[in-house]
C-alpha cells in the first residue's frame, strides 16, 4: 500500500524591498530575475503588492510591475495581492487589470486590500471628479520635482 501526499502549489509574494544600497532601479532587476526563475522552477504565481510612500519599496503600483513581470516570465501566474481599492477609482482598476489580462490570457490575478492610509497619502491618492486640470498639472509636476513651497500640505 503507497500512500502519496498531496501536492501543496508554492508562490512567491515579492514586495520589492530596496537594499541598503537604496537603488529601486536595481531591485527592480532583481524582482524580474526573481519572477524568471520562479517561473522556470515550477511556482504556482507571483504576487507583488501596493505600497506608497516608502523609500524602502520599489515597486508600488502592482499594475505596472505586473507588466513588466509578464514580459519575463511563459506561464507562472501573476498578480497583485493586493491593490488598495480605497486609493483607486475602480474603472481604471478593473482597466489596468483587464489590459494585463490580454497581454498575459489566463495568468493574471487581481487582489483586493483596504489599507488605512494616513490622511494626507489618502488626498495624494484619491482624485475628486471635478478637479480643475492645470491645478491637477502643477501638483503632478510638483510631485514629480519635489517642488512643493514650505507649508504645502504635502
């Protein structure tokens, strides 16, 4: 009499982590090396996850690291575990992940977390309908620079 153990499938949850050398660009290589060999190893999925406003993390928009995730890899499955749903209108959510589902068919997986950001992340994140455009542009642009006068709220 044989007895056999059930198969339990294996997956990598990466979040980027920047080392001490603090360069997100090479991280980044290192998570797609990661994702390569997840894949040619026999892992089930590959999640990467949301997080903002932390120097020590690399990748925090799951939708864009999926992308590129999805270029190196043949048949892992990838995903995100989890999109904030809070932060996101969820048409562009339900889009992002739509379009990545095309570009990898049956390989891509969307998770759903409700983070308790602080308040001021929370209004960086979170755009009102009715917002004014060039208003919208400067604070891109300030984002973008660091150029936000002392007092700014952000």
């Amino acid at each position: 009499m044989s007895s056999s153990s059930p198969t339990v499938p294996l997956s990598v949850l990466d979040i980027s982590s920047v080392d001490s050398a603090g360069r997100p660009a090479d991280t980044l290589v290192g998570t797609r090396r990661l994702v390569a060999a997840a894949d040619e190893l026999g892992f089930t999925r590959f999640w990467v996850a949301e997080h903002h406003n932390s120097r020590g993390i690399a990748g925090s928009v799951p939708a864009v690291l999926l992308a590129a995730l999805g270029e190196r890899t043949t048949r892992i499955r990838i995903g995100a575990g989890g999109v904030i749903l809070p932060n996101h209108p969820p048409y562009a959510v339900a889009e992002s992940f739509r379009t990545l589902a095309a570009l990898f068919p049956g390989r891509v997986d969307l998770g759903i977390g409700r983070s308790g950001a602080d308040p001021v992340l929370s209004h960086a994140l979170r755009r009102a309908p009715d917002e004014d455009f060039p208003a919208a542009l400067e604070e891109l642009l300030a984002f973008v620079d660091g150029g936000f006068p002392d007092g700014h709220v952000y």
